[in-house]
C-alpha cells in the first residue's frame, strides 16, 4: 500500500448526458484516461442521443451543493470544472461553495445551447453565470456562438477571436480560450488562447466525416485534468488540444454514432 501512487482529484460540476457522450459522462472518461481520479457534482440530469436534447430535469440547488461539500471533505480537487449549471439558483448555489471551498483552478465551459439547439442555460441564470462564477474561474472556454453570446457581437474569422479573446479577458478578469471547431471558411480547427500575457493560437486539421457529440466537454475536462496533474494554463491547454484532436482521429462508432476515443494512449 505504501508505494501506490496517489491519483490527483478533479471534480466536474455538470449535467448528466443519458447518451454518454458529453456532459459528466465526458468529463470522467477524459479524467480516467488522463490519470486523474474524477469526482462529480449532478446539477441536472438530461434525456438526450447524440442527435438532440428531449427533455431536462435540475437538481435541486441543495443537493447539487451537498455533492461539492462531500467531494470537498473527502475528495478535495487541486482542479474544478463547470459545464451545465442550467438554472439561476443552480449557478447561486455552485458559486457561493466555489468562493467558500477555493479550489486552486476553476475552469469554466460556460454551456449554453447544445449542437442541435436545445437551450442549456436558462435565459435568467445567465447574468448569474457572468457575475458570480465567471469572476472566480481561472479560464473560460466558450465555443463561437456563446463567444457570441458573452461578448455581443459575431465571431466569424480568426482575427475575430483574437479580439474576442482579449475582450473576455478584461471583461471578466481570466483566461480565455475560445474555440474556433465551427468556424466558417478555414482548414484547421483553431482556437484561441489568451490570459493577459499570453497568446496561444492552437491549430489541428479537420477531420472531415466525422461529427462527434461532446468534444468541448472532453477539452474543458481534459485541460482541468491537466492542471490537476501540475501543469501550467497555457501548458494544459496546449496538452487538451493535442489530447482532444486524437480522441477525435481515433474515434469510433456506437450504433452509428461517432464517439470519441479518450483512451487512445
């Protein structure tokens, strides 16, 4: 017993993905194969496939707290993450433990709409969301349209997420890392990286043919992994896109579904 090596915690505070592929599913497949020992706090559970979004059900605001106060106890995580928090008291609830139990990293995927439209994000939690838990995070990884959404106006070329990228930078005070998969245009999936001093353009080509559910949950999840194991932001940000590109290369079907690959190594 004495010489087992010890697993770094990460804790994902996220929704529950019936399908498995994105949301708390993604996050503790991307942890385990990461080497990181991954805890979970359930805001709300969700009835979805890789196609669509049929229904959504939030836990109630103090048992979302309990989860993160019992992880915190026994568990404590050197890094957290927040995917769907869904409702204004659920954001409440995160944000008041987060500024009480001051986890070294916080990153947060601020999710708002699924891929097929389904809305994540409840319209009142939103102003939650930016005022209480984007001033505590170490860095946002929002996808294009809710780039869009945070920033006010469209993100459509690479410049554009450069500028984006520096503007949620001063407007909430952290990191960014905005993530250019959707955009129109281009050859390479690229993202933008900045946190003040910093600026990281990180490129990967397309993988063309393959369409899989869940791939910024797996790269926010990836990169908190990476910081629960010691590294640096920019480097666990570089160490997520490499990782995420793979799982995507190496992706396989279930039942016709593409599916990411997390465990490639």
């Amino acid at each position: 017993m004495a010489n087992q090596k010890a697993l770094p915690v990460a804790l994902t505070i996220a929704g529950s993905d019936s399908g498995g592929g994105a949301g708390i599913q993604a996050d503790l497949k991307t942890f385990a194969a990461l080497g990181v020992h991954g805890t979970c706090a359930v805001t709300c559970v969700t009835a979805q496939n890789p196609r669509r979004v049929t229904g959504v059900a939030a836990c109630p605001p103090q048992i979302v707290r309990r989860q993160i106060e019992a992880v915190f106890e026994e568990l404590p995580p050197l890094a957290v993450k927040t995917g769907m928090l869904y409702s204004e008291d659920i954001v409440r609830v995160v944000a008041n433990a987060l500024r009480r139990l001051r986890p070294r990293w916080l990153v947060v995927d601020p999710v708002m709409i699924s891929t097929s439209g389904a809305r994540l994000l409840q319209p009142s939690a939103v102003e939650a969301l930016r005022k209480q838990v984007f001033p505590l995070a170490d860095l946002l990884t929002p996808n294009l349209d809710e780039t869009a959404a945070l920033i006010g106006r469209p993100v459509r070329s690479v410049e554009d997420m450069r500028q984006a990228a520096r503007q949620l930078r001063e407007l909430f005070g952290c990191a960014a890392l905005v993530k250019g998969g959707h955009l129109q245009g281009v050859k390479d999936a690229v993202d933008i990286f900045y946190d003040g001093q910093a600026e990281l353009l990180l490129s990967s080509p397309f993988i063309k043919g393959i369409g899989t559910h869940g791939t910024g949950c797996t790269y926010s999840a990836a990169i908190t992994a990476h910081l629960a194991l010691g590294l640096t932001l920019p480097d666990a940000v570089t160490a997520a896109k490499q990782h995420v590109t793979i799982a995507i290369a190496s992706s396989r079907t279930a039942a016709g579904h593409h599916v990411l690959e997390n465990f490639w190594r």
